[in-house]
C-alpha cells in the first residue's frame, strides 16, 4: 500500500510538473511574439523618421527585400534608397499583424496602409507584406527578409477593368 502512495504522488508530482512547463513554454512562445511585434513598431518608426542608423543595426547582413514590383534590394541598396530618400514614407498604418514562430525565426505578416514616395514616384495604397527575422546566437533578431505585395482596391460590380494600354509602363513604384 505504501509503494501505491508513492507511486501516485509521483505520478501526481510529474503531471502538475508538466502542467507548468506547458503553460511556461506558451507564455514564453507569447512574450517572443510581443518582442517581435515591439521590434515591427521600432522598424515602423526608423522607415518613418528615415533612421538609416536603427534600420541598419536592425537589418541582417544578408538581408533581401522583394519591392512591390519585385525589385530585389540587399541591405546596402535598401539603407541606400532611405539615405538618399529614393524612398521616403510619411504614413504607414499597421494592421492584421500575426507572428508565426519556428525555431530562432520569426514570420511576420500584417496589411500596411502606405503614403510616401519612391523613386520619385508617389506611393499611395493598402499592401500586404511578410518580414521575416531571425534570431542570432547572441539572443538579438536581424530582419533576413522581406516581401510586399500592394492590393488593389476593389472594383465596382458590373464595371470593366480598362484594357491595357500598348506599350504603357504598369511598373509600380518600389517600397520595402
């Protein structure tokens, strides 16, 4: 009888034990996820106020933006475009924002409303984009990549989408 009492305050022992490290693991998961949305704010900001500074310790070595209209940029060319103002955002509204976490890497997407210029080109729209951070050994995150995709606004019920015109440029201006 005593061997059963042990037994089950063992077993009683290891459930409430596992219990916790679950619950720990899960808040653990959220509070990385927190972190993550507080450094998308901190990019938000640095692209706003063109701090090439922040966004170049915030950029991996080999980072890789994909603009819009699938301009490649590395990190010198994108930190370049900022420095130079080839691309200047004066409003960028976040929304729909989720974390998906594997390992040392976090997924970001999340819809962007987007006012600024690019090329000299003005950009004015809703886009959804995927960032993607990694974190390093050292325990810091580096953004390693990044996609946007403008959406187009939707069309009226029983209107046509106007035909292509010959020869036109349809290239939307680059953002990352």
């Amino acid at each position: 009888m005593m061997i059963a009492v042990v037994l089950l305050t063992c077993f009683v022992a290891l459930m409430s034990a596992q219990q916790a490290h679950a619950g720990q693991k899960h808040e653990k998961k959220h509070d990385v996820k927190k972190e993550v949305e507080a450094l998308e704010e901190q990019w938000r900001k640095a692209q706003l106020a063109g701090d090439v500074a922040t966004m170049d310790r915030m950029l991996a070595e080999d980072f890789i933006g994909i603009s819009m209209s699938g301009q490649v940029n590395t990190k010198a060319q994108q930190l370049e475009r900022v420095r130079s103002r080839k691309l200047v955002l004066s409003r960028m509204d976040l929304s729909d924002m989720k974390v998906k976490l594997v390992d040392s890497v976090a997924i970001v997407t999340s819809r962007a409303y987007v006012e600024g210029t690019s090329e000299g080109a003005s950009v004015k729209g809703n886009y959804r984009y995927t960032r993607v951070y990694q974190r390093r050994p050292s325990g810091e995150w580096r953004i390693t990549s990044f996609e946007a995709t403008r959406i187009q606004p939707k069309r009226s019920a029983g209107k046509k989408a106007a035909k292509p015109v010959p020869g036109a440029r349809t290239e939307e201006p680059r953002f990352g």
